[in-house]
C-alpha cells in the first residue's frame, strides 16, 4: 500500500524524479562584474550544471574584496543567486558596476565614521551584501527589479550612484 501511495503522489510532481539527479538539466549560472575602483573586469561562470565552480567562486570572492586592504571573503551564494536572478529579470549583458562587495571591519569602522548610513553590523562584513549599478539602466529600474523579488534588503541611492542588495531580512529603504 505504501509503494501505490508513493507511486500515486509522484504522478502529480510536476517535475520527473530523476529531474534533481540530473545536473544536465541546471542551467551554468554566469556572472560579469566591473570593480570602479581596481578597474578588474571578471566573465565568469560560478555554477555549472547545479554546481558551484570553485574557480568560479574564488574569481568572484577575489573581484569582491576590500579594495581598501586586499582582504578577501567567501561571498555567500545567495547573493550571487541573487544577482543573477537580477541580471535574468532585465535581460542584461554588461557586467554589474562594484561600487563596494566584502568590507573589513577596519574599513566599515572607517565608513561608519563619515557616514550614518554605514550599518555597525552591516551585511558587507558577511559577504552578504553589495552596493552595484548598472551604467545601460536607471538605478531606479534596478531597484524596482531588486524590491518585487522579495531577496533580502534593498537600498536606493541615486545621489551616490549605487543601489544596496543584501541577502538579510526583506526590507527596503
């Protein structure tokens, strides 16, 4: 009885079992960036076949590093999902303009000291946030984009030039 249960329900997964054993059927996730202050340009692809590229991985951990110290981080997998998500919604092909990936804690203590707007335990620290634009889009468009898909934190700052997304709580500011 247990077997004609099992087989019952899965006539109503929309997805064939063997569909999530099958890596061939995951899309390459690829991901451009453009750093504005070390001038480093990356391509990459950071998932292949539903699996996370180390080298990938430690291109973007690298692109994404305290510009201010060299200190590299492991940039959670979220957040690139995140933007890639991002960059599917809007079609786009230019790379995502790095205003500010991994802060240090010696750095974001250094921002904290000129600006009000730097968080004490801001997501920067974790790898889990990043401050980017789009030079083909209106920041406005990007963080519409960024709002409706419900990710995580979302900041607007048209007078810097740069929208915030963080993997945190859905917020936005």
């Amino acid at each position: 009885m247990k077997v004609s249960a099992l087989a019952l329900l899965g006539s109503f997964c929309p997805v064939p079992a063997f569909a999530y054993s099958n890596p061939s059927l995951f899309p390459n996730k690829r991901l451009s960036f453009y750093n504005v202050h070390t001038d480093e340009k990356i391509d990459v692809n950071y998932c292949i076949k539903g699996r996370y590229s180390t080298k990938g991985l430690k291109a973007i951990n690298y692109i994404l590093r305290d510009f201010r110290t060299d200190d590299v981080c492991t940039i959670d997998m979220g957040l690139l999902d995140l933007l890639y998500g991002i960059s599917r919604k809007l079609n786009i092909r230019e790379p995502f303009h790095i205003v500010s990936g991994y802060r240090s804690p010696a750095t974001n203590a250094m921002l904290r000291k000129k600006s009000s707007a730097v968080a004490r335990n801001s997501y920067h620290l974790k790898g889990k946030a990043i401050d980017v634009r789009l030079p083909d889009l209106s920041l406005y468009k990007l963080k519409k984009t960024a709002v409706k898909l419900k990710a995580g934190g979302v900041g607007y700052y048209p007078d810097s030039d740069f929208v915030h997304l963080d993997i945190g709580p859905i917020r936005h500011w």
